[in-house]
C-alpha cells in the first residue's frame, strides 16, 4: 500500500478497505505519513465522503491507535454521556450524579473547552482542590465505592484523532459527517463504558446548526455505536441560546448546584432528568426510560443527587462545603449589566455571541495555551419568550480584566433581539434515536 494509490482512490470517489484505513491511520500517529499527504486525502474526503463500513473502520483505527480504559473491574454496566458541545452546557455536573444516586456506575473521561464551548474539566477545576488527574486504580476504586469519577482525557487516547483533529481544523475539512461522528465515538468506545447517551445540540451556538443535519450526526453515532457492541441512545436537544443561566467556569457549577437543589433553571433541569432517566434505563435500573426518568426526579427532589455530587467532590479532592458557600468559589472584581434599548419580547438569543463575549470576558480560551479566569463569564437574566421593559437587565458579566468585559459587553449586546409580539419559547428535546 501507498498514499498515493490511496489519494487517488478516494479522489476517484471508490470505498477505502478496512486495512488501507488502518495502515494510513498507523502510519500517520507514528509520522511515518506527512501532513500534506493526509491533508489530501482529508480533503478528498471531505468531498466524495465515507459510506458506513468506511466510518465504522475508521472509528476502529482511531479507537485503538492508543490506549483504552478497561472498566471491566467496576460492577454493573457502565453509562457514559457524550455532548457535542455548546453555551452554558453544565449537564455533565447534574446529571451524573443522578444517575449514580440511582445506581448507575459512571465512569466518564471529559474535556477542557476551546473556543465559546466550555469544558467539563475547565469547570470542576474551579472547585477548590478538584483533581481531574486520577492515577487509574484510583478512578476505578472510587466509581467502585461512591458510584462515579469523571477525569481529564488522557494524551495517550485516541492519538490519531488528536492528530487527525488539529489537521482537520487548519484545512477546513471540519464540517464533515463522517469525520465528526469517527472522532467522538472513536473517544467514547475507548473509554470503555457498556452504554452511551449522547447530546447532540443543535442550533446557532452548535456545531450542527440545523435539525437535518443533526439528525444524520446522531442517526451515524448510533449506528457506529451499535456496531461495536455498544447501547447507543442520542436525544437532539436546542442550542439555539444557551443552556440555563450561567456562562462560565465557577458560575456553571453554582448553577448545577443550585439544579441539584431543586432550583434551577426549567430547561437545565428538564434535560438533565431526561438524560439522567435514560443512563438509568441503560444501565438497568429502570425497565423503561419513562420509569428512569421518575427515579432521576425523586433523586433530585429528595436530595440524593445533590448528596452524590458532595462525595463526588470530597473524593476527587475538592472542598464540598462549597455547596453551601459559594464565597469559596473564585471571585470576581468587575460585575457589569446589559439592558434592554426597548419593550417588547425577547425573539432570540444568539448563542454563538453569547459564548463568544463569555470567552472574551476570560472564561473560554481561543487557544489550548490561553489561561482562563475561573470566576468570569455571563448570567443571562432574561430567555426567549419572556416579557421586557426598557431598562431591564438581560445579562450580567463578571470578570478581572475591564478592558476584556468591555469588549464583552460590546458582543453580548448584539445577541438579544427584542420585537414588539409575543412568541414561544424553543422546544428542548427535539427528537430521541436508538431506544
């Protein structure tokens, strides 16, 4: 075999085997391939694309190009989540410890953010004392014992998807089905869970910005999932402004605290049951998803859930009074707030724009080298379809740095459209595939 004859191949628009997938994968995460030839054949796909067999067997070259988890020594059947990412998405943070205090084992490898989507690890990390870095005994013990850990990815899972990533990105071969959904799940059936739920958002601060196309990213994730031996479930949920209140690091875990305390927001708390009830189902706690989501609401009003997250917290090295002093949480010296020009009713909220000004407060990195500012970011103080007065507040930014909030502010402002007529507000859970 050489790349060349497999350029051209896929140039040509022809399927590539499962072995010359796998030898220009190889061959690639050891350098033995250079980035102008994989680039070519990035592009070729980008153009002619992948049928199934050929996603399928990339997902498994890129599955194995590294190290997997072997969760086999922690009992029952493991549930991991996936989101695909978005504005203000701080799911993880509730609905992992409902689905623990039902009894599902959760053993779950997560990612810092880049760009406007935040990252798990970016967001625990601001619990005081919080390791995300876990020596693998460690982890494995401890969803053994308290029922869930959640660990920063490691450098040595999926290297060729790490590398294949990067090169996608200054290429412009993105945006494509195939390669997205062998990348995310390539990740997922290498952290070794028995069950997989998936968030696919969709909408203007997603990736997939509209329903077709999120319905073919979830409809391939499930189908790749099934046919590694997985149970693969995906529920397309609204990005079209972002999830909750909170934007942020520290602010989004207040947020999921105050969602595990009955007091969140509707919509972070409808998803987070929903979700939480369907690990449940997977993980064979409930006998159908309807009867998870009843246990993963008791779990949530009786407390058990915001119990499971304080001896998440306590394990992982973190202070867990912090859920009852927020003080303890990284502080913020500037506080600034954006109103309303006019009356009317709140049309849209542009999540892009919204994760973007959070990102230029200091909360988000437009580099994997940028520093954040744990305590910044943007509480959005109104939603679609509400009611407005000139002069109200719809959003409130935080930060250190006032020529960052400024600049911020100038951002978050274009994201509000107010007009005079009523309208409803987005629906959450647009469809569920694969139960």
């Amino acid at each position: 075999m050489n790349m060349v004859s497999i350029i051209q191949k896929k140039k040509d628009g022809r399927p590539l085997s499962k072995e010359e997938i796998k030898w220009f994968v190889d061959g690639y995460v050891k350098g033995d391939i250079p980035d102008y030839q994989v680039s070519a054949l990035l592009m070729a796909i980008y153009f002619q694309g992948l049928n199934k067999e050929e996603i399928f067997h990339l997902t498994e070259a890129m599955r194995y190009s590294g190290d997997t988890i072997d969760l086999s020594s922690i009992e029952g059947i493991k549930v991991d989540k996936h989101s695909t990412g978005g504005v203000g998405d701080k799911t993880t943070l509730v609905v992992a410890p409902l689905a623990a205090a039902c009894g599902v084992p959760i053993a779950k490898m997560s990612g810092r953010g880049l760009g406007f989507t935040g990252g798990t690890v970016d967001k625990m990390e601001s619990i005081p004392g919080f390791r995300t870095a876990l020596e693998p005994e460690e982890f494995l013990n401890q969803v053994n014992t308290m029922g869930m850990a959640v660990i920063g990815q490691t450098a040595h899972i999926t290297p060729a998807d790490k590398k294949l990533y990067a090169l996608r990105d200054v290429t412009a071969t993105v945006d494509n089905l195939g390669l997205i959904s062998s990348s995310i799940m390539s990740k997922k059936l290498a952290a070794g869970s028995d069950a997989i739920v998936l968030d696919v958002k969709c909408g203007d601060g997603a990736f997939m910005e509209n329903i077709d196309d999120a319905e073919k990213l979830a409809e391939m994730m499930v189908e790749i999932g099934k046919s590694a031996g997985r149970r693969t479930v995906a529920a397309i949920t609204e990005m079209g402004q972002p999830l909750g209140k909170a934007v942020g690091n520290s602010i989004e875990v207040i947020e999921a605290i105050e969602t595990l305390k009955g007091n969140g927001p509707e919509d972070i708390t409808e998803l987070a049951v929903k979700l939480s009830g369907i690990m449940v189902y997977l993980g064979g706690k409930a006998s159908s998803p309807e009867e998870g989501q009843t246990m993963t609401k008791e779990a949530l009003d009786n407390g058990r859930g915001l119990e499971k997250l304080g001896e998440f917290i306590k394990a992982q090295g973190g202070n867990p009074e912090v859920i009852s002093d927020y003080s303890l949480f990284p502080q913020h010296t500037i506080e600034k707030t954006i109103t309303a020009q006019k009356s009317g009713y709140v049309r849209a909220i542009e999540a892009k724009k919204i994760g973007l000004a959070s990102q230029q407060t200091g909360a988000g990195r437009a580099t994997k080298e940028d520093d954040i500012d744990l305590s910044a970011g943007i509480i959005i103080c109104k939603k679609i379809a509400d009611e407005v007065r000139e002069g109200d507040v719809l959003a409130r930014l935080f930060g250190n740095d006032e020529k960052k909030i400024q600049q911020a502010m100038s951002i978050a402002e274009e994201a509000f459209v107010i007009e005079d007529e009523p309208c409803q507000p987005p629906q959450l859970i647009k469809k569920i595939l694969g139960i």
